[in-house]
C-alpha cells in the first residue's frame, strides 16, 4: 500500500493536493470521486463529504486530514522537511497560506457568485473587506517577491500559486505583471506538470 490516499477528481481542488504530493515525491495512490456517486469511505474522511481529503498510512494507524491548505501543510510536515518554512520564512508562509484559504477563497467565491458587499458597514465587518482589497494584497506581494516567502519555492506556493493560477486561468482573478510572472514560474515546475498533465487549460 501507498503512503497516502488521495480522494481525486481532475476538476477539483483536489489538484492543489496531487501537485504538493508530486512536489513531495511522495508515494500515494488516488481515490478516484464521481461527484453523482461519492464513496462512502470519503465521508469517513472527510464529513463533508468535499475533496481532497487525504489519508495518511501509517504503522501506528490511518490519519486523515481535509481541507487543501492543511493538506499542503501536513505534506511538507509529513513527507518533504525542505518545503517547510525556515525560521525567517515563517510568518510569510502562515500569512499567505491563512490569507488565501481565508479571505482571498471567500472574495473570489462570493464574487464569482454575483455577491457584492453591501456598503462600508459590511466591507468592515467582513474577513476580506473587498474583492478589490484583496486582489491587491495578493498583487502587491508578488512585486516583492517571486515566491510566498521571497527567493524560495515553499509549500505554501503550492497552495497560494494554485489559487493565483487557477484564478488566472478562469479570470477570477485579475491578470497583470506580478500574478502573470509569479504563475509562469509556477508552471515551469516539474511537479506542476506533472499533476496537470492530461487538464483542460
Ligand atoms: N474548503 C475546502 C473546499 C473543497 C471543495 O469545495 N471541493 C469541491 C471540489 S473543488 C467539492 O468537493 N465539491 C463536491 C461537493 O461539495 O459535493 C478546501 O479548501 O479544501
């Protein structure tokens, strides 16, 4: 057996998870999901019945862990130390992995479902304040750095580089110097290929 199981459908998030494996070079198997006839082993992993979920085999048991981003985390922990963050490389990895499955997933979800705030008063109390706030942040971090957390490819990128992508590439996001570099570099990765292989572009 594998060391992971993967729950996997092309069209899904859970690509973010088969690239942070293949950028591990992890040893796993895929679980493959039809969303009109989920497995009942995907609810054990996960409740909520969403994908990826990832199990991890283990001689002392299975773990199973949900949501992409704790994914892409619990594979450096797990299976490639030299994508985790170095001590100087901390606080940038943590901020923009929590930023991107927190404000930036919600902003381009609500937009991408035709919901706008509703005036200052909402923009205020809401995570993300603004699609506009947000886009922004994201842009301006990549003018400095050509990676989440400066020189390094890190496996806060897979996570972060997958919503820049997959946001260019459905125009969820908007494109422009910084984005546009900051995926090519991306894209050129081995790792990268090698999960996208065969996936509509
Ligand atoms: N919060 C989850 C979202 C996962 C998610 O929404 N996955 C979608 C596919 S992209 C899914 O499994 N949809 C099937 C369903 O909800 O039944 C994450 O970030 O991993």
């Amino acid at each position: 057996m594998a060391d992971y199981t993967l729950f996997f459908n092309p069209m899904s998030r859970a690509l973010i998870a088969k690239w942070a494996l293949e950028e591990a070079g992890a040893d796993y198997d895929l679980f493959p999901v039809e969303w009109e006839s989920k497995p009942a082993e995907l609810f054990a992993a996960n409740p909520l019945g969403k994908i990826p979920a990832l199990i991890h085999h283990r001689a002392e048991g299975d773990l199973a862990v949900s949501e992409g981003a704790a994914i892409c985390h619990y594979i450096a922990e797990t299976a490639a130390p030299a994508l985790l963050p170095n001590d100087g490389e901390k606080a940038d990895y943590f901020r923009m992995m929590f930023f991107a499955a927190g404000p930036l997933e919600a902003a381009i979800s609500n937009k991408a479902q035709g919901w706008v705030p509703d005036g200052e008063r909402a923009e205020l109390t809401l995570g993300y304040g603004s699609f506009e706030r947000v886009a922004a942040m994201l842009d301006g971090w990549f003018a400095e750095r050509d990676y989440v957390c400066g020189e390094r490819f890190t496996m806060a990128d897979v996570y972060v580089g997958s919503q820049v992508d997959w946001g260019l590439r459905f125009a969820s996001i908007p494109a422009g110097e910084n984005l546009d570099a900051y995926a090519a570099r991306l894209r050129d990765r081995p790792a990268y290929a090698a999960t996208m292989g065969g996936i509509p572009g």
